[in-house]
C-alpha cells in the first residue's frame, strides 16, 4: 500500500472531468511491477476501484462527479490517498447477484469472459452501482440474456432495452 496527500483536479476535457494526481515516484513504482488496476481510498472513507491513468508523465486516476460530490471534495485542498493493487478476477469485485446469475448460465459467462477487460468492467459497474437487491438481479439476468442472444457481440444500445424490458417485468 502506498499512501500520499494530494489535491482534486480538474481534466480540460469534453469527456473525464475530476481526477487525483497521484506522485510520479508512486505511480512508477506500481507501473515497475506491472500493476495498472488499484483500489484508491480516499480520506479513508471510499474506494474506488480504478486503473492509473498517465499522460505525459503525469499519473492520476479519475473521480466521478458523484464521489466528489459525496466526500465534500474541493479543489486545492488536500485530500489522503492511498493505493493497493487491484486483485480481482475482472479488475473490480462482480456483485454477488451478478457471480449468481452466471453461475446459473455458463454460456452467458462463457461469452462474458470473452469481452474485453473494459466491457467486463463497464457490464459489472451497471449492476455495481445498483443499490436495491432485486434491480440487480433484474440487470444481471437481462446482462445474460443479451450476452446469450448476441452470441457475445455486446451492442450497448440493445443492451439498454434489454435492461428495460427486464424492469418492466419486474414491476
């Protein structure tokens, strides 16, 4: 574990916005063992599960709107930060719901392991982020579902209706 004060800033991009800069020395040591995926507490109070991102020498890893916003973070001031490696299968811990649901169908999760380590991430975070246990299972069942009928060609768009008529369901 590395720990270090640093400060919230703001990326001048269209797309990513907050981010904590994270010490060059710190950031090399993890890039020297190979390591890209960490878990970033901040102040001791959330953890985010994230990659180091760099840019011209400058490491940081983003912070969504939301997190800022829930932590009271302001910019310029400090903020405690500490990094561990990432040890999970898919680069971020899968709701239990969600490890059910491909227990239960093997070709959803055959097509699954298949995506690319981005995808995986993006399709965990949307039952992730869900709070209410039976959503979840809602959105994992319609994650399979999509998986299953698009022979795991992920089509978002599809995917978002799919997710929809799921929740229509369980009304």
């Amino acid at each position: 574990m590395k720990s270090f004060t640093t400060t919230l800033d703001v990326l001048n991009s269209p797309i990513w916005g907050y981010h904590l800069p994270i010490p060059p020395e710190i950031a090399e040591e993890f890039k020297i063992k190979g390591i890209k995926r960490v878990v970033c507490e901040v102040n001791g109070k959330l953890k985010i599960h994230s990659a180091i991102l760099s840019s011209n020498g400058y490491y940081y890893v983003l912070i969504n709107k939301q997190n800022v916003k829930q932590l009271g973070l302001v910019k310029d001031e400090p903020i405690l930060v500490s990094l561990t490696e990432e040890t999970s299968k898919y680069g971020m811990p899968m709701a239990e719901e969600m490890q059910e649901v491909f227990a239960q169908e093997p070709e959803a999760l055959s097509y699954f392991d298949k995506l690319t380590p981005g995808k995986q991430r993006n399709l965990i975070h949307l039952v992730n982020k869900v709070k209410n246990q039976n959503s979840r299972i809602s959105k994992a069942l319609a994650i399979s579902h999509h998986l299953k009928e698009v022979k795991g060609e992920l089509d978002f768009k599809m995917l978002n209706q799919t997710i929809k008529d799921y929740n229509q369901l369980n009304k």
